[in-house]
C-alpha cells in the first residue's frame, strides 16, 4: 500500500480602492506583514529568512522566493515541519482606474493547510481593504 499526497490550492482576492503602489508599499513588504495579517503579531527578515510568530506564540519559518517591485509579487515558502510543501504567493494588479486587485494564492501539502492558510488571507484581504480605505 502507498500513500498518495494530497495537495491543495486556494485562492482569494479583494478589491482595494487604492493605488497599486500604494497597496504594495505595505503588502510587498515582507517585514511589514503582520500590519495587515490578523493573527500575525511579528515578522523578522534576515536575508531571504523569514519568521513569522502567531498571537497564539507559534512560529512559521519561511523562505522569501520573489520580491518583485516591478510586478508586485511576493512569493514565500513555509518550512515548518507540518508542510511537506507549501508555495504562497501574493500579487497586487493596478486596475487602471485608482484601484487594485490584490490575489492571495496557496498552494500546500498537506491540502487542509491550503485551507487554513486560505481562510486566514480572505479575513487579511477583508482586513487590508478597511485599513487602506479607511474603513472603521
């Protein structure tokens, strides 16, 4: 008998009522991410090294993959023990009219961290959107 993995992919997005330079600025930032992930009290970047801790005292070691200024994507790898794979990545597109599409994709092994990953950044874009337009 094998076991076969099972990978899983979510993707959430949000429209932001402000400018894509404006909305990476934050975003793009990967010591910044805590300001805008709920759940997330603390980001430390030392080279592509990145460390996470949770409210709840966890901490997620991470490898940044891409900084793109250029296209305004951020792509991150977790590498907890409880992945066997993971790939984040989180894209901010200019709309053209002073609005943004900001996409956060995850792909995971094993497929329910795709799904916890995934609720998580649709209540961070939700959150995102109220801080950057000021919403109560």
């Amino acid at each position: 008998m094998t076991a076969t993995a099972v990978r899983g992919t979510v993707r959430v997005e949000a429209r932001v009522a402000r400018p894509a330079d404006e909305v990476w600025a934050l975003v793009g930032d990967p010591a910044r991410q805590h300001e805008w992930f709920p759940g997330i009290t603390a980001c430390t970047v030392e080279g592509d090294a990145r460390t996470v801790t949770t409210g709840a005292g966890l901490t997620l070691p991470e490898r940044l993959l891409t900084v793109d200024r250029l296209q305004r994507r951020l792509q991150y790898r977790i590498t907890a023990p409880m992945f066997r794979e993971h790939l984040g990545t989180i894209d901010v597109h200019d709309l053209g009219d002073g609005t943004s599409l900001v996409v956060y994709a995850t792909d995971a092994e094993p497929a329910i961290m795709a799904l916890v990953i995934g609720g998580a950044a649709g209540n961070a874009l939700d959150h995102l959107r109220a801080q950057l337009e000021g919403a109560p």
